[in-house]
C-alpha cells in the first residue's frame, strides 16, 4: 500500500472512530431514516384512508333517504358517523374536524323523487384537509349517483320498461379503468418511493456539510491535509467513504424493505433501482461539499444545504407535476438528485420501459460527481488556513 492510500485509510479509520465518538453521526445516518421509514410506511399502512367520518342532514325521514344513508355507510372510504337535525350542526360538527364532510337530505326528497322532479342534494367538504376532503367528496358523489340511478330504474320500471330498456337509459356509456403503475390507487406506493428518498437526500447533504464543517470548525483540517498529502480529493475520498457505505446501505435497506418485503411495484428488477440509490448518495454528497465549500463556516454550510434539500422535496415532481410549473422551476428540478431518481423509478419500477429511457437521468446523476471540482481550490485554501468564524 503506498503512503498515499496509507493516508486515505488513515482518514477513513479517523472517521469511523468519529461515528463512535459521536452519536449525532448514526442518529442522522441510521437513526432518523429508519425512524422516517417505519413511520410512514406504517402510517400509511393500508394505502388509502378509510372510514373517514362523516355526517348527513336528513330533512325527510323517510325510506329513501334511510337507504341513501345506508349506501353511503356502505363506501370503503367514509363512515357515516352522525346524522344531523339541521345544516348548522354539521357545520359546526366540521368546523370542529368531527367530520370531513357532509351531504344534505332536502324535505320531501322522497315525494320529488318519486314524481319525477329533480330533488337537490346538496355536498359540503372540507377541502383543507386536501386527502380526506377528496375521498370524503368522492364517496358522497358516487352515492349520489347510485341514489339518482335507483330513483330512475324505480320511475322506469312503474312506466313497464324492459331491463335492457333500463340498462341503456342508466348506463349509456360503460367506462373501463385501468390505473397503470399503481393499480391499488395505494398512497403508500405513490408517497413512500419518492418521500423516503427526499428525506435521504436531505440529510447526506447536512451530514456531507457536516462532517468537513466541523474540520473546520474545531482546527483539525490542516492535519488532515497533511494525512492526505495535500490532497482534497483524497480527504474528501477518506472522509466521506464511510458516509457513502452507510447511506448507501441504509437506501438499499429501504428499496429491499419497499419491493421485497411490501411487495411494491418493480417492473425491471432491483438492480436499476440499487444503481440509481447508489447515484443519489454520491450526487447528494457532491453537493454537500458544493454547499461547505462556497460557505466554509459550519452553520452557513449546514443551513444552505437544509435550504437547497428542503426545496428538493417540491421539486422532486411528486407533489405538484414539473411539467405544468413555470419553465424556470423545470429547469431548476433537474439539479436535484432525487428528481432524477424519481424519474428513474417511474420508468423502470412503475414502468416496463428499456433502461436506455432512463439513461439521461443515471448520466444527470453522474454529472454532479463534476460539483466539487468547482470548489476545490477555495476548499483548500479554507481546509489550510483553518480560520473559523462564529
């Protein structure tokens, strides 16, 4: 072994003392994205909410509006937990989030129904609560529905319709879906691939920040150039592998527990996805040392990199799509390591697309390895002169 590479193990030994020494190391390495992973995969444990609470005025008492009540009781989504007396109670019972929504049942609904006329049912949701107030909205539209298709057969057949005569007047149109991907329409396989990663992201950026700032900080970086015979390369290569295997680990320990033990959607096997992983820690990585390097005092470096990897979690595109963003956010989600690894799992875990229709993002993800070269010079000057700064 040369002195050179003696000097890079010498580092690498150094640093994973400082693991031992230091417990905020595996907090933020093992400790926080376990916690991230067990916490949402289990909050969002059977995909999609169910019996969300909600409540109906009924103003008819009568048998119609007791099985529209029932129907409604009947949906996955929503459990009918109150029904009230007068439209005030419900609203108050939602301004208090008893319940999420409420539909309301006019009087004589049952008298206009049968008759012909065209009774009003009124829906009220709370859409502050983005995902209840969706399933809460979607359950009480589709009984409304069913409520409008039974009153009709009812009418129909008193007139002596056939039931094919029926079926073509309720049903016109038969639709078929086909949800691609995500078949379940589970918001833990939507969620859980992207968000998990974003989390990761974040924190190899404050850790890679981390590790040099407190160098820095505490006087012991000049050492460590001489260790690595004036080298960056090599004391970054030294001081950071340690990070790369545990961070790196800890991503495939998420991929295994996701398409393995959950069973999530993978189309092309795990190995474009354990490439991808790997990518994204490198790049975040490279960043982070983008991040100490242009601001080479430990708080600075630390609070730009929390700022640029709390932007990433918008910007991934799995919130709010980048293709109807302005043009310069487009753009700007293309220097987020988790953008492109989110692409990549869309085309080959979601998707049976050729690996070559994600090579743009596995070639995005190499170029950031490129970023530090940018502040390697200042890097070293700072690395040199140890001079921190409160």
């Amino acid at each position: 072994m040369s002195k050179k590479d003696y000097g890079i193990w010498k580092i690498f030994r150094r640093e994973c003392a400082r693991f031992v020494s230091r417990p905020v190391y595996l907090l933020c390495i093992l400790g926080i994205p376990l916690f991230c992973i067990i916490f949402f995969t289990t909050l969002m444990w059977e995909g999609a909410p169910e019996r969300l609470p909600v409540g109906v005025v009924d103003n008819d008492h009568s048998n119609v509006s007791r099985s529209l009540i029932r129907t409604l009781n009947s949906m996955s989504y929503v459990d009918v937990k109150y029904v009230f007396e007068s439209y005030t109670d419900a609203r108050e019972a939602m301004q208090q989030n008893d319940i999420y929504a409420f539909m309301t049942i006019p009087e004589g609904f049952e008298n206009k129904s049968m008759s012909g006329k065209q009774p009003e049912i009124a829906v009220f949701t709370n859409d502050a609560y983005y995902v209840a107030g969706g399933f809460s909205y979607k359950a009480l539209k589709m009984t409304a529905a069913l409520a409008n298709g039974a009153i009709l057969k009812g009418v129909m057949q008193g007139k002596g319709a056939y039931e094919y005569q029926m079926a073509a007047k309720l049903q016109p149109l038969v639709l078929e879906t086909n949800p691609l991907g995500n078949p379940w329409i589970s918001y833990s396989i939507f969620l859980n691939n992207i968000i998990l990663p974003c989390i990761l992201q974040l924190m190899i950026m404050l850790m890679t920040a981390y590790a040099i700032g407190t160098e820095i900080k505490e006087g012991h970086s000049r050492r460590l150039l001489v260790l690595s015979n004036r080298s960056v390369f090599r004391l970054l290569l030294g001081k950071l592998l340690p990070q790369t295997i545990l961070f790196s680990l800890m991503g495939f320990v998420l991929q295994v527990y996701l398409y393995g033990y959950l069973q999530f959607p993978l189309e092309h096997g795990i190995l474009p996805m354990m490439a991808a992983m790997f990518l994204m820690v490198i790049s975040c990585q490279s960043i982070g040392v983008l991040m100490i390097g242009i601001f080479p005092i430990l708080r600075l470096g630390m609070s730009s990199a929390a700022l640029f990897g709390v932007i990433g979690f918008s910007l991934a595109g799995f919130s709010f799509p980048i293709e109807i963003m302005y043009e310069p956010f487009q753009w700007l989600s293309n220097l987020y390591p988790a953008r492109h690894y989110f692409m990549i799992y869309k085309e080959q875990a979601l998707n049976p697309f050729p690996i070559w229709y994600s090579l743009s993002n596995y070639l995005w993800m190499t170029g950031f390895l490129l970023l530090p070269l940018i502040v390697m010079p200042r890097l070293k000057r700072e690395l040199f002169k140890q001079h921190y700064k409160a």
